[in-house]
C-alpha cells in the first residue's frame, strides 16, 4: 500500500465514529496457509479455509511483505459458516508467530446485514502481520466482509459475497465462534499457540470477556467500553425486547461480571474505559474490576487537553461518579516524593513507550484504566469510539511488556491504528 493510501487510511479511521450515540444499544449491536475443513460438532481443532477464488493479496515492500487472505471455519455450535480475514508475517520474521486475535465492534447504524471487517479493519490487520503478529479477524454470526476490501491493498479477488451464517447475536453463541477461529489459527503450522493476545472493543470486549472466561488460552488480553453485566446495562431499546428479545436469564449467562470472573484474572488482561461514554457506561467496567481480585485501578484525568498546570496521572483517590457502588480502591495521585519517579504516572509514561521494562515489568496482572472525562469532543464524536486511540499508548504499552519479558517476536505498532 503507498505510504499516501495508508495515512489516508488512518485518517479515516481517527474519524470513524457512532453517530446514533443516543441510542445505546443499536450503536453496540445495532452499532470492531489453508486446507479444508467439514464441521463435525467435535472437540478437535478446527482449521481455516482458504483458496485463490477467496480475497486475498499482498502488501509492503519485496523484502518484507504482509500476505492477507479472506478464509472461513465453521462453528462447533451448529455448523455455521463463518467468513474472517488472516494476515500472515512477512517471511523475512521467522515463525512460528505470536497470535493475535482481533475481535471488533458492530455498527449497525445501517439496516442488516451488518458489515464486520472493513477496509480499516483489513488495515489494521496488515498493520498487526507487519509488526510479527499471525493476526484474525471473524465476523460474527449474521455479518459479512465489505465488498471494497483489498481495494488499495494489491487484491487477487474482491468476490464481496462473504456472508457469514447464523443469526446476528449479542455475547452468545459469537463467542464460540471465536474461540473455534482461535483453535483453527492455533492449530497452524506457523502459529505459536504459547503467546496469544486478544483484543475487544465493545461488542468485540464483551466477546473477549466472555472468550476467556470460556477457556480462551490467552496469555495477554485487551478490553475496552464492554458491556459486562447485561442485567444492569441500560439500553434504548431494552435488551428485552425486539431485536434481541433476551430474558433475564438470557442478559445473567451473556455477562462476563456474573459468570466466571476469575478466569479472567488468570490472564494479564487490561481493562479501559471512557468516562462519559453514554454507549456503555464506567459502571460496567467497574462491577467486573470489582469482581477481580487484585485489580488496580486508575482514575484518569484527560490532561492533555486539561489546560496548563493540570497534573497527568489519576485523580486523588476518588472514584469515578458512576462507580461508587462498587468496592474499588484507586491509585492515589499524590502520594509521590518530588526528587524521584512520581508513583502516580503509568508504566509507559515512568519508562517510555515500547521501552524494555526491568523485570518483572511495571504492569500490574489485572488493570482498570478509567479516562475522565475532561476533553469536549468535536460535534459528531462520541467517547465510546474517541478512547480507541485516546488508549493506545498504555494498551500498546501493556501488551508490549508482556512480548518483551515472553521473548515474543512481535509488538503493537507505535502509531494508533483502527483493528475495526
């Protein structure tokens, strides 16, 4: 891809956002090698399909250059059909790969079916291979691959009708599909199955939740502005009612707060969330960070728009409004002597982004990151979408320690770029 046709990428992807803010739901759900394959409803790793008549190309320079293919798998649930994108490692980077695993929103701001994986999720894809990730991204039941994938990117085919089967749902049988697409990339000869990232936001962190909570074998994980108690969430419409129709017991056995929060403490797994976000609210991250034993948690002011003489870092041990029901503690801003490193800044600012860190890193295990809501956004962007690259620096961060002290080859690029 010329380096003009990226950044024009990228500057779309900063622009990319929700304009049905006011409805909450809708804007979630309504709102980021191959062989054969036969579904047989078993427990054995699942393989992903792929073929010269599927989208596929190249992108980058000779001497290191990114392969992307459209594939598919098939569900264990019901045998579905599920369409996703894989972008493989440049062959100068020798494999096996770490995996990351991909899992985005859904803006169904338009009428079904809904698009998955658009040229800016295909972007960030390549970005991922570029920097030494063997990187997937499914669709979810119901969605398909935009016909204008692979435009710009050296295509061998651009066949739009990549349609996957199911009916779209919210935190259900998606997840299992994912977790399918993680044992299909798993079970690849050039994957290493021993570091694997995964990342959500949204519908995608909801996802990602309840993966691992479901035996996802994640070593590093990412969620950001999920829904994690859909008991509590306040929607417009109500989960209860058309399209999704859920019962109580449908909202209790969907949410990542009230199943197995324990197993997501097992993984290095950060947590985000914008303040001010009215799609899904602090007081879902809060609930679930409450549920996690030995979460630290960070209040933070947006202080780069704060205006002169506010102090990066969090707020003096306060609690975001929404969260006060909750049995949090937060990191104390001030305690800190003025003559050594301030115990107040995050990791990646003490050290430096993308720095080695000294053993055993600064990260703690399990971290809830909350962003005040300090910055006025432009008319039309929304906090839910504006902390995707407002985060970047401590999630990249947070994933790169856990590459550098594991001896991965791969890392989060140091640019913000969209994975949806």
């Amino acid at each position: 891809m010329p380096e003009e046709t990226k950044n024009a990428v990228v500057a779309a992807t900063l622009k990319h956002h929700f304009s049905c803010w006011q409805i909450r739901v809708l804007s979630l759900f309504l709102l980021v090698c191959g062989c054969g394959a036969a579904f047989d409803g078993g427990a054995s790793a699942q393989t992903w399909t792929t073929s010269n008549q599927l989208a596929h190309g190249t992108y980058g320079s000779p001497s290191a250059l990114v392969q992307w293919q459209v594939g598919y798998y098939y569900s264990t649930i019901d045998g579905s059909q599920i369409y996703g994108m894989l972008c493989i490692p440049p062959t100068s980077r020798p494999g096996p790969y770490p995996i990351a695993i991909l899992n985005h929103g859904t803006n169904t701001n338009v009428p079904p079916p809904y698009a998955g994986i658009e040229p800016t999720g295909l972007n960030g894809c390549l970005l991922m291979a570029e920097a030494g990730w063997l990187t997937a991204i499914s669709t979810y039941r119901g969605e398909y691959i935009a016909a204008n994938i692979g435009a710009n990117v050296s295509p061998g085919s651009t066949n739009p009708s990549y349609l996957s089967g199911g009916q779209f749902e919210l935190c259900n049988h998606e997840v299992d599909d994912v977790l399918d697409l993680l044992s299909a990339v798993t079970s690849m000869p050039n994957a290493n199955g021993n570091q694997v990232f995964m990342w959500g936001h949204s519908h995608g962190a909801c996802i990602t939740e309840r993966a691992i909570e479901k035996g996802a074998k994640v070593n590093v994980a990412v969620s950001i502005d999920g829904p994690t108690d859909l008991t509590t969430w306040v929607t417009q419409p109500p989960l209860s009612g058309p399209p999704l129709n859920l019962t109580l017991s449908d909202e209790q056995m969907r949410s990542s707060a009230l199943n197995s929060p324990a197993a997501i403490g097992n993984v290095k797994f950060l947590r985000i969330q914008a303040e001010g976000d009215h799609i899904v609210t602090p007081d879902q991250a809060c609930e679930l960070a409450s549920k996690l034993s030995g979460s630290v948690n960070y209040y933070l002011y947006d202080y780069l728009s704060a205006g002169v003489g506010t102090p990066p870092g969090v707020y003096e041990n306060a609690s975001p409004p929404e969260c006060t029901n909750f049995s949090l503690s937060w990191v104390n801003q001030w305690v800190h002597n003025k003559n050594s490193p301030p115990s107040w800044v995050l990791p990646d600012e003490a050290y430096g982004h993308n720095q080695p860190y000294p053993a055993p890193g600064p990260w703690p295990q399990t971290v809830l990151l909350v962003y005040g809501k300090v910055k006025q956004l432009p008319p039309g962007q929304i906090y839910h979408t504006w902390i995707l690259e407002k985060a970047w620096p401590e999630y990249s961060s947070f994933v790169n320690a856990v590459a550098t002290f594991g001896g991965w080859s791969a890392s989060i690029p140091p640019a913000f770029v969209s994975f949806e």
